[in-house]
C-alpha cells in the first residue's frame, strides 16, 4: 500500500460532516439539544481520574505500557458542600483549601468534552500518521471512556458523530501505512458504525412517523 499524506482539511470536512448530521439526528432524540453547542460547552463528571476503568478497553498492556492507564488530565474539581451545593476549583490543592483540609471531603473531577474530542482526534491523528500504539491506546481510552460515560442517548449521539468521521476517514485508504494499519483501524470503526447503525434506523422510522 503506497501512501500519500494526511491533509488536515480532510479531517476538518469529516468533522464538519459529522456534526451536521449528528445536530439534525440529535434533536430527533433529545428535546431543543444543539449537539454543536454541547461539543465545545458540554461536560462530564466521574470520581476519579483512573478513566481506563470506565473506558474498558480488552487490551493486554504488560509492564512495558502499563503507564498508558494513567490520565492527568481533568478541567476542575469539586466538592458537594453540606447545602449540597457543587463547590469547584482549578487544582486538589484550591479545593482542600474551600473544604477546610476535611479529610472526609469527597472529591469529583469534571472533563470537558471539546477537550476529550481534542485528544481523541490528536491521538488518533499521531496513529495514522506515526503508527505508534500509544497513540492508538490512547484515543481508544478517551473515546470509550466518554462513550461508556454518557448518558443513554448521550452517548449513543455521540458514537453516531464519530462514526460519521470515522467513516469519511474510511474513504481514503491511501492515507495508511500499510495494508496492516488500515485492517486494524476498519475493525474498530465498524464495531463503532455497528452502534450507530441501530440509533440512524431509529431516525429514518422518526423522519417516516412526521411526514
């Protein structure tokens, strides 16, 4: 398989792409929800920042990438005060400091989901380009931990926005190294379009039912 580059302009036309489709599908499912809006405003909580619990990914690491579970990435942090009022900081250290050092003080962690997005495509983009499995481990690891994070119909919309991206990407064989890397990347973006394919039928019977 010869290989040409990857322009940049493809991913942001699969992108556009994606979150066109997705904003019409969406409000289908979810009352006046703006998927757009939600990409770059939204967020999500979860109480720790061990996301490979949630993101459940069936690979064998080993000592040598065991490291690849670790994520230090979070947007704020946040106490529920005895008023059960949400009371948020930029860093652990802040917050301890509004908790009064109270040892017992549960402490949440919120992520924000143009951030997530971010390192999903940043990753991925470093796999297709350079092949390494870090890359690939790590916009798995974002991608799935958002996926299985979300809501029902959240997280159903939001895999049928990637596999929209997917899928445009699935158009361009030329852009992978080698026969290899582009089986290995087909076999995921179908399990991905398997879900979504379920919710876009769901959509067709709605646009059916209105006429």
């Amino acid at each position: 398989m010869k290989r040409t580059d990857f322009s940049p302009q493809i991913w942001w036309s699969a992108m556009d792409r994606g979150i066109e489709f997705t904003n019409h599908l969406a409000k289908d499912f979810i009352k006046d929800f703006n998927f757009k809006n939600w990409l770059r405003t939204g967020s999500i909580e979860h109480s720790s920042l061990e996301i490979h619990q949630i993101a459940q990914l069936e690979d064998t690491l080993g000592d040598k990438y065991e490291y690849l579970q670790n994520n230090e990435y979070y947007h704020r942090v946040f106490f529920k005060n005895n008023f059960g009022i949400n009371i948020y900081a930029n860093t652990i250290e802040d917050l301890r400091q509004k908790a009064f050092d109270n040892k017992n003080t549960q402490i949440q962690y919120e992520f924000r989901i143009d951030n997530l997005n971010h390192f999903i495509t940043f990753h991925f983009n470093n796999w297709l380009n350079f092949e390494t499995y870090e890359d690939w481990f790590r916009w798995r690891l974002y991608y799935y931990f958002l996926v299985n994070k979300l809501d029902g119909q959240l997280s159903r919309i939001y895999n049928y926005y990637w596999s929209i991206v997917l899928g445009e990407l699935n158009l361009y064989t030329n852009f992978f190294n080698s026969v290899e890397q582009y089986k290995k990347f087909r076999d995921e973006y179908e399990e991905i379009n398997k879900e979504s394919e379920i919710i876009f039928r769901e959509y067709q019977e709605k646009l059916n039912e209105s006429k």
